[in-house]
C-alpha cells in the first residue's frame, strides 16, 4: 500500500515535550526527594481499570498507573509517548505505531508490539469494555509487524481515529499477564501498567495509594506515594486544606478560592473540555414524554445556577460546546429560561396545577425520578429542584452514594440527572455524548419505545458516522450542527454551562504539570 507519512514525530520532539512541561531533566536531579503528596478527590472511585472507566474523576486517579500510547498535550495535539512515531496510510485507513523499545510494565514483562495488539483485542472481544462498540465498528484488524512495530487497519474511515482512539485512556496498555484476569468485576484490583506508579492498595469509599515506579522509562518519580483520600463533601475539601492535611484538591466551593488564596495556597483555573447537562431520560416514565422535557428545559435557570454557585466561573451553553471551540456554530438555536413558557407547554399537554403546588394528569402526580451524584453536582441540583417546583413539578430527589452512581445513571436508573461529560479535545466529547449506542451516551434513546425517538436516534447514528468519516472541518462542523438541532428540537438533553476547573495546591508542591482536566505529577516533589 502507498502510504505518506503524515505524523512521523521522532525521539527529538518527546524531549523538547519534556522539557517544555516539566523543566530541564538535569534540574529534577537537585530537587527534593521523598514524601506522601495526599489528593483530595470529589467521588469515590469505584473503578481503576482504564478499560471500564467512563468517568474522568476516576481516570484522574487511575492514569498514573498507566501511560498513553499518544499524548495530548495542553493545546490538543498529538505528542509521541510509548510509540515514538507513527504513519497514516494515504487514505486514513491504515495506522503503522512505532513503539519504544525500552519500555517494562510494573510486573517486568516487555512492553512491545504484541502488548498493544493484545489490549486492543481486549476492547474488542468484551462487550462491557467502554470503547467496544466504537471499536468493533472502526477496527478491522491489529498486527504485529515486528517486535516493536503494530499496524492498526480500519473497517470504517473515522477522520479523529489518531485523536479518539490512539490516544485515548482506552488503550492505554497494561501487562498481558494481567488481561485474562481482568473483567468489570475487578475493577477495583491492582494491575501492572507501565506508569510513573504502581498500585499499592484501594480501600473502597476510603483512598487509592500508589507508590513510585523506581523503573519508569522517564526516570523515576520524586514523590515516593500519592495517596487519593475519597472526600465528597467539598466543605471539607477546604477544612483539610486549611488545615494542611491534605496537598491538592481538584474540586472546590467558588466561594472559598478567596480564602485558600489569602492562606498561600496556589489556585489554578483552566478551561475544560467538557459541559455541566440535565440528562433527561427518553426511554423511560415521565421524561419520555417531549412535553414534559421541554418545560423542564424552560423551568431551569441556568444563569442563576452560574452567578449563585459559581460566582460567575461558567459560560452558558449553546448545544453542549463553548463559542470559539471547533464544533461550536451559531446557526444551533438556543433554549432560554421562561417558566412561564413551560407552565403553557405542561397546561396544553394535559398537566393540571394542582392545589399543592404539583401538577398531575389522570390522577397522576408530575413527579420524575431525580438521580445525582454526590458532592457539586447534587448541590446544582437542589436549585433545579426547587426551580422545577415553581412550574408544578415535583421531582423526587436522590442522591447516590458509595460510587453507585456512575453505573446507575448508565443503566438509565433516572429520569432527570445533573452531571457533566468531558473528553480529550471537542470532537470526541460530541460524539461520545450524543452517539445513542455509546457507553456514556446521555439520555438512553436507543431504548426508547416512540418510533419517532428510535427514528431521531437512526439519524443522529448517521449523522456521527458521516462527521467521523468527515476530515474537512468545516464540513465536520456543519454535520454536528445538525445533531446537535436534533439534540434542541427533541429535548434530548439540557446543555447547561461550561465551568473551567479549579485546583488548590499547597505551596510545597512544585513541579506538577496540569492540563486537559488532569494533574499530572511524574516530575512533582514536595519541598516544605
């Protein structure tokens, strides 16, 4: 096959990305060496096995343990990591990685060729993977060429492949030692990647304690453990940081940023790939009925949310991507706040106000089951809840505890929740969150009984298919717009706001290196 080599990225480039990110290695020689750097982190991990993560609080934890095949750096392009180059046939069909010859997993067996082909065959052979579907139709078949060489040879064109596949957590190798004991049942068990650090132990609801890979092909790490303590209640996030009990937060209330500054600890703030959304649940009691999902659309008020809670860290969504991002068109009509609007829509569907404030229709209360997860989330929530109670609705409001609802809220056991999805860059974000068979997917059309909903979830399934196969932007861009019209004029979702994260660091960590939503803390050391 002629192929031209459109990424070829050598050896050279890696270093330059080293030295950029994380200071010369010449100078991690002089700095501190040693401690236990403790994170407080907003959920309780329920899963570190990168095959079933779906979520980025758990990734966040979990990819230490591992490394990327590619590496996205902090402006979206792709950076060579455990393949030192790679080359894309002439028609995008066929994807040569060269990998690093000087690689070990934690357990020393050899990272090579036949480590990459086995974990993607992984993905491809079990169905509770989070990528499967995705795989199974873009992936025609892995090889070996060579010991250090895998060729990659699509079934289905898909233009992002190098940026939603290659370089995603999916595919982020671990031993093949490991792979034929690993299942969704043990999720929460150790393994050997070839991360900065090993597991050392997870105790569920509690903490996820990795130590220092001291044979990491970048050097070993400065930090000797980190240790992610499971604090919901972002109160206490603040309480442990004043107090000097724990090192990093990554989720904080707005409103005590002042105050951790005025103690000397380091906040950063970046923009995230990602969007806060009210999932309403199509396929199942009350959001199943448009009516009722439209008047819910109009019943929130997103601004208030933003300016009340979020001391106004937060741009209102247009259709689940942010003005000035790739996707992001104008043309996608907006949903505006107007209760008034959504007492009309629930009156002419039937939905009489009842004498206690709940509307009901043949004898039935208006009243949706309201899904959350603990911590931000469900305190947003509590506003919507009582925004909703304003136009007759009467939601019946659950909080999920002990990491349950991650796969609760997967399995459609809502009909309203508040939560928020992100990704590595825009593209795959979109595609993830509005493809109906993804394994995040945001509002369980495909099980939709409404032959209208199983005809829009048909569309949105070509729509995705022909932006994927799309490598013209633009072209891309006006094929979204149309599932993301599709997502407004079926109220398949309320995009709510865009809110950059927000990380407090003591002033003893340095080193660090944070983007794309994630700390990165190979070359961090603790200097007190």
């Amino acid at each position: 096959m002629n192929r031209s080599t459109l990424a070829r990225i050598t050896l050279a480039a890696l270093t330059a990305l080293a030295l950029t990110v994380s200071g010369t290695v010449a100078a991690q020689q002089d700095v501190p060496q040693g401690g236990t750097l403790t994170v407080a982190w907003p959920e309780a991990v329920n899963n570190i096995d990168l095959a079933y993560i779906a979520g980025w609080v758990a990734f966040g934890a979990a990819h230490h343990l591992t490394d990327p095949l590619i590496q996205l750096d902090a402006e979206g392009q792709p950076q060579p990591w455990l393949a030192e180059s790679w080359e894309v046939s002439d028609d995008a069909m066929v994807y040569t990685l060269f990998l690093r010859d000087d690689v070990t997993f934690h357990d020393g067996a050899r990272f090579d060729a036949e480590a990459v082909r086995a974990n993607i065959q992984r993905t491809l052979d079990d169905p509770d993977a989070m990528q499967h579907a995705r795989f199974t139709e873009t992936i025609g078949s892995v090889d070996v060429v060579d010991d250090f060489t895998v060729q990659i040879t699509l079934q289905e064109l898909d233009a992002s492949f190098l940026f939603d596949v290659l370089a995603h957590w999916q595919v982020r190798p671990i031993s093949p030692n490991d792979i034929p004991n690993r299942s969704a049942a043990t999720m929460t068990q150790g393994y050997a990647g070839t991360g900065p650090f090993k597991f050392e132990s997870f105790v569920a609801d509690d903490s996820f304690t990795l130590v220092k890979n001291e044979d990491y092909w970048r050097g070993a790490p400065n930090i000797d453990r980190v240790v992610f303590r499971f604090l919901p209640e972002l109160s206490v996030h603040t309480v442990e940081l004043l107090a000097g009990s724990v090192d990093v937060s990554t989720s904080l209330i707005i409103d005590d940023i002042a105050l951790l500054e005025s103690r000397g600890l380091e906040i950063i703030t970046a923009p995230a790939v990602g969007v806060n959304m009210l999932t309403m649940n199509v396929a199942r009691g009350f959001t199943a009925e448009l009516a009722v999902r439209q008047a819910i659309r109009h019943a929130v008020n997103r601004q208030e949310i933003v300016d009340s809670v979020l001391s106004g860290f937060g741009e209102l969504s247009r259709a689940g991507v942010p003005e000035g991002t790739v996707l992001y068109s104008e043309h996608v009509s907006t949903v505006d706040y107007d209760p008034e609007l959504a007492g009309r829509i629930l009156d002419e569907a039937g939905w009489v106000m009842g004498a206690d404030g709940v509307r009901s229709r043949d004898g039935v209360a208006l009243r949706p089951h309201f899904l959350n997860p603990p911590g931000g989330h469900a305190a947003n929530a509590e506003i919507v809840q009582e925004q909703l109670r304003l136009v007759g609705i009467d939601t019946r409001f659950e909080v999920a505890e002990g990491g349950t609802y991650g796969p609760r809220w997967r399995e459609g056991d809502y009909e309203l929740s508040m939560t928020a999805q992100g990704g590595t860059n825009w593209g795959s974000f979109i595609g993830g969150s509005v493809h109906p068979d993804d394994f995040w997917t945001v509002n369980q059309i495909r099980f939709s009984e409404d032959p209208e909903l199983l005809a829009v979830a048909d569309e949105l399934r070509e729509i995705i298919g022909e932006a994927r196969s799309t490598v013209d932007l633009d072209e891309r861009r006006e094929t979204w717009a149309r599932g993301q019209q599709l997502f407004q004029d079926y109220a398949l979702a309320y995009w709510l706001w865009h809110a950059p994260t927000v990380t407090a660091l003591q002033p003893w960590v340095q080193g660090y290196d944070f983007y794309n939503r994630t700390l990165f803390l190979h070359d961090a050391y603790i200097d007190r």
